[in-house]
C-alpha cells in the first residue's frame, strides 16, 4: 500500500487548491492508499533561520511541527502539494515547508547519506492562481523541482488551474476536480501520470 502525504497550502480552507488537494485524497484513498492531508496553515512551521544546526548532523533543530512532518516524510512514497499562486510563488506557509527540507537536502548532497528513508518518492504539485499568464507557475515550478529532488523525490506530475479566484470557484470546472481525483488514484497505483490528460509532466 503506497503511502502519500498531501499538504494543502492555503490559508484558505475549502479554497481553491484545498478543494484539489481533497480531490486528489478522495481518489487516492479510494484506490486504496494510506494518505494523510496536511494543512500547513495549522501547522507551526518556522521559515528555515539559516542558523547551520543541519550542516553536520541533517537534523534540523527547531523545535516544531517539522519534526512529525520529517518523520512522515521518510516514510512517504508520494508527496504533493497543494498552493495557490502569491505573487508569482507559492504560499509563505509553503515556502516555510520548502525551506525547512534542507536537513534533507544536507542529508543527501553533505553527508551522502543516500535516499531519505531509503526510498524515492514521487512529487505532485497542485496549484491555481487568479490569472492566466503564461509564466504563471514557472517560477513554482521550479522552485517544486528541487523541493521534490532535496526530500529524496522527483516532480512528477502537476496540475495547473488559471482563472480561478473566488474561494470555492474551482467547483465550476468540475473536470478539474476529476484530473485531481485520477492524479490520486494512479499515485495510489501505477506511477504512470501520463495516463491523466491536460497535466504538466516533466519534459
Ligand atoms: C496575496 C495574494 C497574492 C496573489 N498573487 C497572485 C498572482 O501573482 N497571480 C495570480 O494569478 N493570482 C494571484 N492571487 C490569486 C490567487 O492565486 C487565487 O485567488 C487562488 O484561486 C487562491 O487559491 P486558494 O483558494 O486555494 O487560496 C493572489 C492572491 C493573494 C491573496
């Protein structure tokens, strides 16, 4: 049974991305999965102090939330994402999970420990963002390629909703919903994210 960790990342309950991110429980758990959703805003998470406690040990030493999410983290096979856009970029409260992984990443690159928890995971990011430009999610993206790399994982798959604001509005675009919920059920199963249509996949 795969296990996944979905972090919703919006302050916004039952906003936008929140609602992705239940999809995409619903269809996960429904094939099957072991998955727990996270809600980083109730969460204390601290941005990372750059205070160096990591360097020689890959333990991070704030005293937080972060150290159940380290412990599920080592035994995830899939981690996803859920955040709307904010200026260009995830969430703060995104960004603070973002930052905290590099006693993961000291683990990996410093101290060659080898995979985290010696597995490797897939990372799925879920995200929306008011407007429709074209550069859009770039900048989240690729910010999520090395959040993905540095927890022992790689980006997958993502999906990538413009033109949607009001909290809840992500309902008028059920077939939104439904690539969430069948982004869920193949993490739970196969790993073959090609097989969802209309999502970003790593090039
Ligand atoms: C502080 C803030 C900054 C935002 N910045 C952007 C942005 O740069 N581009 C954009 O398209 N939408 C932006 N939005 C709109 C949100 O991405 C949009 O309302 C989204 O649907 C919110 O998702 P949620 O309901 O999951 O929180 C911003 C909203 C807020 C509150």
């Amino acid at each position: 049974m795969r296990n996944i960790i979905v972090f919703s990342g919006s302050p916004r309950k039952e906003g936008n991305s929140d609602l992705l991110a239940d999809a995409f429980v619903s269809g996960a758990t429904g094939a099957g999965a072991d998955v727990e959703k996270i809600r980083l805003y109730q969460k204390d998470i601290s941005p990372c102090i750059e205070c160096g406690g990591c360097d020689e040990t890959g333990i991070c030493i704030l005293d937080d939330d972060m150290r159940e999410i380290y412990a599920k983290l080592e035994m995830a096979d899939v981690v996803v994402l859920a955040s709307p856009i904010f200026f260009y970029n995830i969430t703060s409260g995104s960004q603070a999970l973002v930052e905290r992984s590099q006693a993961f990443w000291v683990r990996q690159y410093v101290l060659k420990q080898g995979s985290i928890g010696g597995k490797k995971r897939d990372g799925i990011f879920l995200s929306v963002g008011a407007t429709k430009g074209k550069l859009l999610f770039d900048g989240s993206l690729r910010v999520m390629r090395y959040f993905f790399d540095a927890i022992g994982g790689k980006l997958q798959a993502a999906l990538l909703v413009r033109g949607v604001e009001k909290k809840g509005q992500i309902k008028q675009l059920p077939d939104m919903l439904e690539k969430a919920e069948r982004l869920g059920m193949v993490a739970a199963d196969s790993g073959d994210y090609s097989e969802v249509d209309g999502i970003w996949l790593p090039g």
